[in-house]
C-alpha cells in the first residue's frame, strides 16, 4: 500500500466518523426533545384533570414513534443495501429534523382540539420511520470503515453520538427553562428546541452528502442491486439466527436507555420531587457518563472479546440497577446524579455491544436491512413502552423502585443471549470481525 492510498483510506475514515456521528448526534437530538418536555406536552396535547392520565396519554404517542422504526429499518434498509449508506442516512437526518421542527409548529389541543393529537402522533410516527433507519446505517457506516482490531472502539461512536445528542437536547432544554418563567414556558418556550431542529438538521445532511461510500459496500454494490430476492428476504433467509440474536440483546439495550433517556426527567419530577432545573441537570451528568462508558467498553471489547464484555455488561447492570434506584430514592441532586450516573455506566456498557454485533453478524449486502429490523422490532416493542411500563408499575404498585426490576428481567434476557446466541460466532471471542479484512484493516 502506498503511502497515498494509507492517506486517503485514513482521510475518508474521519470524514465518515464525523458524518456519521455527528448525523447521528443530530437525529438524538431531536428525538430526544420530546421526553424532556414530556410533561409539558401531555398537558397541551393531552389535556385531562389527572395529571396521572395526561403523563400516560404522553408517554403513549412517544411509544407510537418507536412503532414505525420497524417499517423505517426496511425502507431504510432497503435503500442501503441496494443503493448506499450515503444515501440512506442523507434521507433520516433530513425526514427526522422536519418531522421535529413540526412538533415545535403544531397548535395545541386549546386551539385546535383533537386535530392536535392526532398531528403530533403523524409526526411522532416520521420520527419513528427516520429513526428506525438512522441507528443500524451510521453503525455500519461507522464499523465498515474501521480497522478490524479497532471496531468495537470506533462502534462506541454510535452509542456516544446518541447519548450526547439526548443530552444537548437536555442542555437546550435546561437554558430554555432557566431563561424564562413557567408560563412562558408553557405557553410557546418549550416549542423553542423543536424548531432549532431544523437548521441543526441541514449541517448533518450537508456533511452526510459531501461523504463517500464504505470501501465494503463498494465492493458489493453490483451485487447487491443486481439481486433477485429484495434484502428484506435474503436476510430471512440467510440471517435469521444472528437476527434472534441481535433482537434479543436490543431487548435490553431499548429498556435500559430508554428508561434513562426517555424516562428519568419525568421520573425525577413525578417521583423523587425535583425541581426541573435539577431534574434537566441530573439527567444531563447521567447522560455524560453513559457516553464516556461507551469508549472505554469498547476499548475491552477489543481486547478481551465481545462476548465475555456483553456477559460483564448484562451482570453489572442487573446488580446495579437496584442500587442505582435506591440512591436515587434518597433524594436532592448529589444522590440522584450518583445513582443515575451509576445506571449511566452500565446502560452505555450494554449499548456498546449492540452496533458491534449488529455489523459483525451479517454480510454486507444484507447487513442494513437484517440489523435494522431486529434492532427496530425490539425497541418497537420495549424501547418506546419502557417509559410508559415504568410509570404505570409505580402507579400500580406504588413502590418507586418497581421499574429497576424491569430491568432486571431484560438484563437477564440479554445475558441468556449471548451466552448462547453468541456462542460460535466469535471463535474462542476473537476480536476480529467476522468479515474478512480489507486494505483499509492496514491503515
């Protein structure tokens, strides 16, 4: 290899890491907006006398969202598989910032009555479409243009972008409810960081259209559109088992950081009685560390194998969770960003496993698709629901710490996974992709 081409594969490489996190970064963001002013929006779109109700009624339209990312993984996916990542992700970011700047313009119930409602769900519902390609596209992106001794690292940028997307949505959210009295606030304030979604929107696509495609899927391309069979049935076909896989550790990955990134504003303002200046910040120092935990489980990942670190990491968050609550459950802002940083730790250890495994189990030419949708129908089921299960355990039991053994249970299903999924695929847990090498392993 001449020292040129080592200059241009490490040249495109940073340009692809940048795009894609930094799209990825954008799309979190303003998926992430919606359960900061959770409480607001129930109140304006879900109008009722128990608060209880308005809450849960909120909770459901962001449970519709998670619906529709089964139907994005495919259109998506199909659009990645045949024609490019490029072109695909190009079209999430873009259909994710306009859905959002839509919530941020939609009249509330007040003005319009159950036009409302029924608009806020439609836009919830693109979110979801654009969602439900974005993730298993900017993984792939990210992981096929990596050194294979180096892609749960780079895979880590996958999980940090989501986390530090939520998080400046939080932050967004923090200066906004600082910068204003309540009743502005609940009048047009909160609309503020929907309508910033749009041209926060315009720099991911205008960052994602200047890349170029991955050297592996180059490599595939006529093949891949040359195809008889759609990628949706050849991933049924031949990737069924790494898809049970790949949903069942999704399983855990939806609950645990939507019961942190979905959830945890709202429940430190229901539940443990913060004010939300100190819930905003709480949420936001948790969010912080899921993101650092990120990097350096990949970094293990990389050393000691993905499957011995996926075992650590389901273990460790279901011993922790527990705990993570009960710190919480002691109240002020030192104790809940303790025992949320501490669920922070594991959540972030748990979603660095999930885009490794989500690339290196299937080929390229099928890898979107297959991973989109197995990755999608978990969160479908149990990442939009978490929030939504969580409040309505506590309603029903009145125990706060009901919705850590939520957890519990999917930790242990996650654990069951890999114990067994993932048996075989990684020989003796080798940090080496399953795919062959490329030239760009070298650089």
């Amino acid at each position: 290899m001449t020292d040129l081409k080592t200059a241009e594969i490490a040249g495109a490489r940073k340009k692809a890491v940048s795009a894609a996190g930094i799209g990825n970064f954008v799309e979190w963001f303003d998926f992430g907006i919606y359960a900061q002013f959770i409480t607001i929006i129930s109140m304006k779109f879900f109008p009722s006398d128990n608060p209880t109700a308005s809450l849960l009624s909120g909770f459901a339209a962001f449970a519709v969202g998670f619906l529709a990312r089964p139907i994005g993984g495919i259109i998506f996916g199909n659009i990645g598989d045949r024609v490019g990542r490029r072109t695909a992700l190009s079209g999430a970011v873009l259909l994710m910032s306009g859905a959002t700047v839509a919530i941020g313009l939609t009249p509330s119930y007040e003005s319009v009555g159950l036009l409302a409602p029924v608009l806020l769900v439609a836009w919830r519902i693109l979110q979801g479409l654009s969602a439900g390609g974005e993730y298993a596209g900017s993984g792939s992106f990210i992981i096929e243009y990596a050194p294979s001794h180096r892609r749960a690292l780079f895979g880590a940028v996958n999980p940090m972008s989501v986390a530090l997307g939520t998080a400046a949505g939080a932050t967004v959210g923090l200066v906004v409810t600082q910068s204003m009295n309540e009743a502005s606030l609940e009048s047009w304030g909160w609309r503020i960081p929907f309508i910033l979604a749009g041209p926060v929107g315009l720099v991911g696509l205008y960052l994602r259209l200047k890349i170029q495609e991955t050297p592996e899927f180059e490599a595939v391309r006529e093949a891949a559109a040359e195809a008889v069979h759609p990628p949706i049935v050849r991933a049924f076909q031949e990737g069924l088992r790494p898809m049970m896989v790949v949903f069942a550790w999704s399983m855990v990955t939806a609950v645990s950081f939507y019961l942190l990134g979905g959830y945890m504003v709202a429940y430190n303002t229901e539940e443990l009685g913060l004010g939300r200046v100190d819930a905003l910040t709480s949420y936001i120092v948790a969010l912080l560390v899921f993101a650092i935990s990120c990097p350096l489980t990949g970094l293990a990942a990389d050393r000691w194998g993905r499957r011995p670190v996926a075992i650590a990491a389901a273990i460790g968050l279901a011993v922790a969770v527990i705990p993570s609550f009960h710190i919480m459950g002691m109240g002020g802002l030192g104790a809940t960003m303790l025992g949320q940083g501490l669920y922070g730790i594991f959540a972030g250890a748990i979603a660095l496993i999930t885009p490794v495994i989500m690339v290196e189990l299937f080929r390229p030419e099928i890898r979107y698709t297959a991973s989109a949708l197995a990755y999608n129908m978990a969160f479908a089921l149990l990442g939009g629901t978490a929030p939504l299960v969580a409040t309505w355990l506590i309603a029903r039991t009145g125990d706060p710490i009901s919705p850590a053994y939520y957890v519990v249970l999917f930790a242990a299903v996650g654990l069951v996974a890999v114990l067994v999924g993932l048996k075989g695929y990684y020989a003796k847990d080798s940090i080496r992709s399953l795919q062959m090498g490329t030239e760009a392993d070298k650089v």
